[in-house]
C-alpha cells in the first residue's frame, strides 16, 4: 500500500499523536530531551520508538501494526486447536481464519494503520494462548508469558483490561488453588517490571486517564442511546448502543458470514469455548455499549475472540450444508469482503490525498503567522507545515490575531460543534472580525486571513 499507492498508515489525530511521541522518545534516547506527558498508554510508542533507532518511526508504526495482524492469523490456529481438539481441522481452521481476519474490511485495514489497536490485539491473543498453555502444562515459563502479555495488552490499549480481567482472575486462581507460591510471586515481579515503563514515563500522571470520559461518564441508559452531546461534538448514530456491539459477530466490516453462523450455533457449557473467553467478550462489548460514543476502531481488540467462539458453527454449517451450496458461499462472502474492504480504505486513502494536499498548498503559499485550526493541524504539523498552529477545539478565544489565519470547515462543523469552542470561536470571528479568502481547498474547507 506505502509503495503502490503512498499510503503511509496515518489516519485520525490518534496516529498522529503515536507518531509525534515515538519521536519525542527517540530524541530523548538520542538528546535526552525530555518527552513531556503523553495521555494514552506507552508500550505503542515505546516499542515503536526503540525501534525507530535502526528504521524512520513512520514505517515502524506501520510495521509492528501489520507484524501484528500477521502474529494473530498465525496464533489463531494454534488456539483453535487447544480450545476444540475434536473439531480440529486443518483445512476448515485455515479457510476460516482466511474469511474472518484475511478478509475482514476493517480488521485488515487496521494492520495497515499506525495505531496501537493490532498491537494490543496481539497481546491479548497471545495471552490468550499462553493461559492455555499454562491450564495444560502448569509450567512456569507459561505463567510468566501470561503474565507479562495481559499487562503489556492492557499497557497498549487501557480497555483491554476488560477482556482479559477474566481470564486473569482464573489464572489466580489456579495459582491459589494449587498453592503454586514461586508462580504467585514472579508474576507480581513481572507485573511491576511491565508496568515500570509507565510510572516512569507518565509520572504524577500514570493514573490521569481514570478521569476519562469513557469511565466517568458510563452509563447504563446509553445502552438504549444512539445520540451522544460530548467533548467530542454531537454525534447521531443509526443504531443503539445495545445494537452497535454486536458489530464484531456480523457486521460486514467485521465478519460478513456472522449472521449465518448463527443459525449453526449452539451455546453450551461443556465442549464449548472457555468461560474466560466468553466472559471476556461479553464484559467488553458491555463496557463499549455504557460508552457515550461509537467507533467500529474499538472492536479490533475483541474481534479474535469473537470469532473464536464461532468455529464451532462454521464447522457445523460446513459439515451439514451441501458441498457446493458451501463452496458458493465462501467465494461469495470472500468477494463482498474485498469490496467492503476497498470501499472504507478509499475513504482513509482519500483523506490521506487530501490533507497532503492542504499541507503541500500551505506551504508552497509561504503562509506566514499562525494558524488557528482544529482536525486538520495534527496532520499539517506531520506532513510539513512549520506554521504555529492555535486549537479552535481545546481553547475557547477572547481575541484573535490580526493578520493570522484561520483553517476552518463551516459546511461539516455546524450541527457537531454547536454550542462548543470550534463555533463559539468560528461564530466570534465572523461577527467581530473581516476574514479575507485565501484559498478553497475543497471538501467544505478553508483558509482565511483575519484582518
């Protein structure tokens, strides 16, 4: 994709912000310039940026996203075979992961993105594998993997503590139980030795992101809720929450032969998935539909999981449907899946096109003074522009500087920003400023001089 058609992974404030702080990690290796804070989790950008002394931190963010995915595609056979053993099939697991991960639109396109998601997916899918290995064998070597993948999942992406509380509860107690007391006390040395990284880096802010909106505003009413007013802007859904976190099981986007699945499934306790896993998945969709907003980006995490507790069906449905009626619908669903899939990269593709456009005009224009903008800066600052950029959305303005400029997309903004900064500060500059068009980049956005 980077070499083909220049894509380079960066999509969304997030990746640029991953971006900006293995650098700043980099340079403090290299400077020791301090890094300053940094709101999400480390591993992402700590990974990334020791790395990034040997290759340039724009590949390698791409790099550990797709190392990832192709970690999980290898894993999953392997769990499949632990978890049923009397299903086990080479062909029918290699056909499986190939419909669901290999052709998933939005699991796929998420290994070619420079976010922490895959990562933290391969973690908790490797800390999945590990368990088992550990209820199998009880060695210690598995204990301690288990151990220091779960932290490191949960140190990648918060939420994954989530998925993987479940099963960290039942290795604990396996520990007890079995009065394994070298186990117990490693793993509290393992834990502490993963965590270290954080503590170290965030300091008097390792625990700032318990004040996230995400915790302090759950909510069970927003089960039933498919409008949110947030921080965030005011977003309007199709569906609500309750019906948004089924997506992972039949989603086209995620997995398109979900729906049919179903019909073959059948919920059992003995001989069926573990009930770690399916507690794990359960709890997570349960924590996102008490969340005040919705992104198909949060289901990468739990979307192995999910389609581990389908293999049972997938197996049936091959085993009772005819041949031929089988055959059919694979080639079907695996067409339908690479259209779906071309179809939302496009959009990433396209927005990509167009801020290195923004930023290739801004600067060929030799634009002086600062830039008040939101959205669209993160993107400008990493693609080139040197210009200082003012954020219309974190900071609500008195006055504006006279003969600065403002980047600003009126046509998108109005109905999700209303009441908040970026049309408070939009709405003070219309009324009490003469803003002189410089340029029309298109797609509703804008550059205006303030004079």
């Amino acid at each position: 994709m980077r070499l083909v058609l220049e894509f380079d992974g960066f999509y969304g404030q997030d990746s640029y912000e991953y971006l900006r702080y293995t650098e700043a990690l980099k340079d403090y290796y290299l400077n020791g310039t301090d890094p300053g804070d940094y709101f999400w989790p480390v591993m992402y950008p700590l990974i990334s940026s020791l790395f990034s002394l040997v290759i340039d931190a724009k590949w390698v963010l791409v790099l550990i996203s797709f190392g990832s995915f192709l970690g999980i595609i290898g894993l999953i056979p392997k769990i499949i075979g632990e978890l049923y053993p009397a299903k086990k099939s080479a062909a029918i697991i290699n056909l499986y992961v190939l419909i669901s991960f290999c052709f998933s639109p939005y699991f796929f396109r998420s290994s070619l993105i420079g976010m922490s998601d895959m990562l933290a997916c391969f973690f908790a899918v490797c800390s999945l594998y590990t368990l088992l290995k550990y209820i199998k064998f009880f060695q210690l070597k598995w204990a301690v993997l288990f151990v220091a993948l779960g932290v490191a999942a949960v140190m990648t992406r918060y939420a994954c503590v989530v998925l993987i509380l479940p099963m960290g509860c039942y290795f604990f107690y396996l520990l007890l139980v079995g009065r394994r007391w070298l186990s117990i006390g490693t793993a509290t040395v393992i834990t502490c030795l993963v965590l270290m990284p954080h503590f170290l880096i965030r300091g008097g802010g390792s625990f700032n992101f318990l004040n996230h909106s995400w915790l302090v505003n759950w909510n069970l009413m927003n089960f039933f809720s498919n409008s949110f007013a947030t921080h965030d802007g005011f977003q309007e859904h199709s569906f609500s929450n309750l019906i948004y976190v089924l997506s992972p099981f039949c989603h086209p986007g995620y997995l398109l032969i979900g729906a049919g699945l179903l019909i073959f499934s059948k919920f059992k306790l003995k001989n069926g998935a573990p009930w770690y896993l399916v507690a794990g998945v359960f709890l997570y969709l349960l924590f996102l539909a008490g969340v005040e907003m919705q992104n198909m980006r949060f289901f990468v995490i739990v979307f192995p999981f999910c389609v581990l507790l389908f293999y049972p069906a997938f197996v049936r449905g091959s085993n009772k449907l005819p041949r031929t009626l089988f055959s059919a619908g694979v080639v079907v669903a695996i067409l339908l899946q690479t259209f779906y899939f071309t179809h939302s990269f496009s959009k990433f593709y396209k927005r990509q096109v167009f801020e290195k456009s923004v930023a290739k005009k801004i600067i060929e224009m030799n634009v002086e003074g600062s830039i008040y903008a939101f959205s669209l800066d993160v993107a400008l600052i990493n693609r080139g522009v040197t210009n200082e950029f003012k954020n219309l959305w974190s900071t609500k303005y008195d006055k504006f500087e006279m003969g600065s400029h403002v980047l600003f997309n009126a046509e998108s903004s109005l109905k999700q920003w209303k009441g908040r900064a970026p049309i408070l500060n939009w709405n003070k500059l219309v009324a009490e400023y003469q803003l002189t068009l410089v340029m029309d980049f298109g797609e509703g956005w804008k550059l205006y001089k303030i004079e």
